[in-house]
C-alpha cells in the first residue's frame, strides 16, 4: 500500500551513478556490487552522498532495466570505472512512498499508475526510486520506505 500520492517538482539533482542494462531476474544481485563500488569510488574522492540510493529507470522497466544506481552528490564527480556523473531531472512529478520490503515495489507502482490514470495525468517515460530506509538502516523489511517519482508531462 502506498501513502497518498502528490504532485511535486523535482530540483535537479548531480550524482554519481553506475549506468546498468540488466535482465530484470539478474537485479537483486548487481544492486549490491553496484552500491558498494559506487561508495568505493566516491570515498576515493572525497565525496559524501548528498541523500538517498536511487534507482532512475531511464526507460520503462520491462523483462530488462535500463537504468542508473546512484546516489545525489553536491561536488562534481571524476569518471571512475563504471561511475559516472549524472543528474536526476527538474521535472513535476507524481509521487509517494512505498513502505514494506523490496518484493512489492511493482504492486506500488501499479498503485501509482492507477492513481495517475484515475487524475487524467499523462506521464513521461522513465521513473526513479529513492530508497529511504532499507536492508542498511533496519533489517525489518516493514519498516522500509521506497518514495517513487513518476514524471508528468508539463
């Protein structure tokens, strides 16, 4: 179940980011690597996570992910093996916030997507999630908060 959904306006945001196309069964086990290298090379750099983990589907997710694992930074960062700068768009979106473990994140976007529909909101095609709590912060999974972004068209 998710909280009620809002409209609101995303600010740009800079990251270091590992891009990922990924078949959607292999997810569960590049995220950890993904995460660990990216911390890794951040450390390396002097840099401090600006916010949460995400993940920006920069298109839909079907049986494969195109997609980005990252985290917001505030200082720019170098190209180092797979990470990346990026940005997280300024853009008005749908959104809310999951709570509950990882394995009904797709049900919470269905939620979403009806919520949407329901509000005659037309979307764009590429979503992100910010992990705000998760496995890292507490090991009960029904504590965890997953806020998902849809962006709409302006």
């Amino acid at each position: 179940m998710i909280d009620t959904p809002q409209i609101a306006r995303s600010a740009p945001q800079r990251t270091a980011a590992i891009p990922v196309i990924i078949a959607r069964n292999e997810i569960q086990q590049a995220f950890p690597p993904a995460v660990n290298e990216l911390l890794a090379a951040m450390r390396e750099q002097g840099i401090e996570p600006a916010g949460p983990l995400f993940s920006y589907h920069r298109k839909m997710p079907g049986a494969v992910f195109d997609m980005e694992i990252g985290f917001p930074v505030d200082d720019d960062v170098t190209a180092q093996g797979r990470v990346v700068a990026s940005a997280l768009p300024a853009t008005r979106v749908a959104r809310t916030i999951y709570r509950g473990p990882m394995e009904g994140i797709g049900a919470a976007w269905g939620e979403l997507k009806a919520w949407v529909a329901a509000n005659g909101l037309t979307t764009q095609p590429f979503i992100w999630e910010n992990y705000l709590v998760g496995p890292g912060d507490n090991a009960d999974a029904s504590t965890w908060q997953t806020e998902l972004n849809w962006p709409l068209a302006d």
